[in-house]
C-alpha cells in the first residue's frame, strides 16, 4: 500500500482558482498587514484597538492564491486591451 500524497502548496493554491470578487478583496487587505475583522471591512477611521478582537493574516497558501488569481486578471486585461475590448481613460 503506497502512502497518501498531499498536494503541494501549488497545486493547492491552483485548486482555488478563480476566486470571487469578495476573496479577492479580502486577500487583498490581508496582502500587506494583519487586520481585525472590521479592518477587512474597512471600518470607519479612528476606531480604537481593542485586545478582544481576532486578528487575521494571510497564510503562505492565500498568498499563493493571491498571486495566481493576479497573475490570470492581468493576462486577461492584457488579451482585452490587445483585442481593443475597452478604451484607457
């Protein structure tokens, strides 16, 4: 009987994809420092610190993932603007 494999952190980070627009917000505020809950919602400005809240960050596989997801958006905006699909601003 041959042992389980476990899949690879790429092969589970491709598993992910694509992701939805919300996951992708969230990888996103997680990608440059830890955040409460709120602060992944974007709470309003000057709320105070508070020791009960649970603090969230991104893991080696969400920025993986992050990764992944922006490396496909920026070759399909890439394949869209050589196709002439939207005008720059």
């Amino acid at each position: 009987m041959s042992p389980i494999r476990k899949p690879t952190l790429e092969e589970r980070a491709n598993s992910q994809l694509p992701l939805t627009s919300t996951v992708m917000q969230i990888l996103l505020s997680l990608s440059t420092e830890d955040r409460h809950g709120l602060g992944i919602a974007d709470s309003p400005a000057g709320d105070s610190d508070d020791p009960r809240r649970r603090y969230y960050r991104i893991t080696p596989l969400g920025r993986r993932v992050l990764e992944l997801e922006t490396e496909r958006l920026a070759t399909l905006v890439g394949t869209a603007h050589r196709r002439r699909a939207f005008k720059r601003p």
